[in-house]
C-alpha cells in the first residue's frame, strides 16, 4: 500500500502528485486495470503469444 506523509503547510494538490508518481513508479495503477476483470489462464497465454511472449 502506497503511503505519502503530507509537510506542514504542504497542499493537497501536490500531495495527491507525489502519490500518483509513486503509485506509477510502483505500477499499481497498471495492476489494478489489469486484474479488473477476471482473465482465464488460457486467456492470458494467447494474450502473450500475440505480443511476441514478451511480458
């Protein structure tokens, strides 16, 4: 779980940045819009083996 301490005096709207950056930085987002919806094994094999079996 992201966490990101707010400073003193520190706005919110640059508070809510340093936690998108590091959310990003984490790939949470990505892993959230991913796991959405539930995806079959064999599903997630095709996927792979039409982008080249890259991950």
């Amino acid at each position: 779980m992201s966490e990101v301490r707010i400073k003193r005096g520190e706005p919110i709207d640059k508070a809510l940045r340093r936690l998108k950056k590091k959310m990003d930085k984490e790939g949470t987002l990505k892993d959230l819009r991913n796991r959405r919806y539930y995806e079959k094994p064999s599903e997630i094999k095709r996927r792979m083996e039409k982008r080249g079996g890259r991950h």
